[in-house]
C-alpha cells in the first residue's frame, strides 16, 4: 500500500520500518519537526511535509502517529474527506475523529516503542477499528502484512486494553526504578534483581500471574509485612505503595490480615 505517516517520533518510525520491509511505499512523512521529519523521509525516499496542508490524497491511508492529546486538533485540520485516516492511539476513541473525515479507523500496535531498539513486528498484537467495512478489512491487511496478531476491538474495548498496558509495563517499570533507587542507596547492585526479573517474565508468558503469585503477602506471612513497613519508615510513599500491593494480593489470594 501506499503510505503517509503523519508524526516523526518512535511510533512512526517503528512503523515505517516495519511498512518499509513488507513491501508497503511511504510516500510521505508529515510533522512539525523539520530535522526528524526530513530524517524520517529520507531513508525512505518519502517525501518529507511540514505544513499539514500540503499533504497529497494518493495514499491508501493516512496514519496519525502522535501524542494523543494532539489528535483531534490536528484531524480537524487535515485537507482530506472520504480518504482513510487512522490514528495507532489506544485511549482515543474512534468519535474523536471530526464528522467532515467521513472514512476513519484505528491502527494500534500494543507494545513499547523505543529510539534505536528493533522490535519483532510479527508478535506485536495490532488493534484495529473502522468506521467503515471495507476500510476494516484494508486495515486488517495492512496489519496482517507486519504481524501475526491483528485483533478487531471496538474504542471501549481497547480502552480497557491500554489500561491494563500500563499496569504491565508502566507501572511494573516505575517499580524495577523503586527498587534501583533502594538499592543504589545502599550500595547494592542493581543486577542482582535481574536474574529474578527474567524468570518472573518467563513465567508469565506461559502461566496466569495469579497462579504464580509468591511472597510474603500471598503466604499471609505478617512478621516480613511488617519488617517491610518498618524498614520503609523514613519513606512514607513508598511504604504506602508497599502496603497498598501487599494488601491487593492478600484480597486476591486469600483473607486479609
């Protein structure tokens, strides 16, 4: 297909890689930032626009790949009516595209995007919607061509999805930086938590994360809890973080203490 990419930043560039080695043309790259637009454009000999107007209507769709708060703005002033334009947010619901782009959908690949760091596009689930049939099914091709997970959920639906998201990765991650800070306060390696990170992430990936809860809160072991707590006396929000998990796993897995 042919391609504009509407945004210059990791999401559009993961994408435009992942069109780029399954066929697709990126005909342009749109977007505010002249040096990472032009950057962008030129290792695919795309055409690079910095004013939004400017954009052709020869593509096949139109992907919006920026900050969601600027999406409904920038929508607003696309040159374009019944062309398909799509944006890959997971909290903006399809309705937030104006009334006058009459052929809208969504294009969200769930996973963490990095600067620099290739990831393999063939396991990135791909959420997709439209508001019209026969754009689902054009987007369900697209998606299908770089992946191997393309599902169809509605806005609602895919809300939901984005949440839970950041409790994975989000949140998991604020933790793996909680736990570096504790330890770099005592001069302990970080490193050594590794090992117990890769195994906790293994066994996800085949197992419920309830089934495979363990620690002090899930064994109800109150003498640790409170060593804990304790321990985290100088840190009130921290400690209240402590408290808080432990409390939600004590109520998953059995009474609370």
């Amino acid at each position: 297909m042919k391609i504009t990419l509407i945004g210059s930043g990791n999401v559009a560039t993961h994408l435009a890689i992942a069109f780029h080695q399954h066929g697709h043309t990126l005909l342009e790259v749109a977007g505010r930032s002249e040096k990472s637009v032009k950057k962008l454009a030129g290792k695919y000999n795309s055409t690079p626009v910095l004013n939004i107007r400017d954009l052709n209507k020869k593509s096949d769709v139109y992907i919006i790949a920026v900050p969601d708060h600027d999406i409904p703005l920038l929508a607003r002033q696309l040159p374009l009516s019944n062309q398909l334009v799509v944006h890959t947010s997971g909290t903006v619901p399809l309705r937030a595209f104006p009334k006058k782009l009459t052929n809208t959908g969504i294009f969200y690949p769930l996973q963490t995007f990095t600067a620099g760091k290739r990831v393999n596009y063939a396991n990135i689930p791909v959420c997709i919607e439209a508001r019209l049939k026969a754009s689902e099914r054009k987007l369900s091709t697209l998606a299908g061509s770089i992946s191997e997970r393309v599902v169809h959920l509605d806005s609602a639906k895919r809300a939901w999805l984005h949440l839970s998201a950041v409790l994975v990765n989000n949140f998991s991650n604020h933790l793996f930086t909680l736990a570096e800070e504790l330890l770099q306060k005592k001069n302990i390696p970080f490193d050594l938590l590794r090992p117990l990170i890769n195994e906790t992430a293994a066994k996800v990936m085949v197992s419920s994360p309830k089934e495979i809860q363990t620690g002090p809160a899930k064994r109800g072991d109150t003498t640790t809890l409170q060593q804990h707590l304790k321990m985290l006396e100088k840190d009130a929000l921290l400690q209240a973080i402590y408290l808080v998990l432990s409390n939600s796993i004590e109520e998953h897995h059995g009474p609370r203490l």
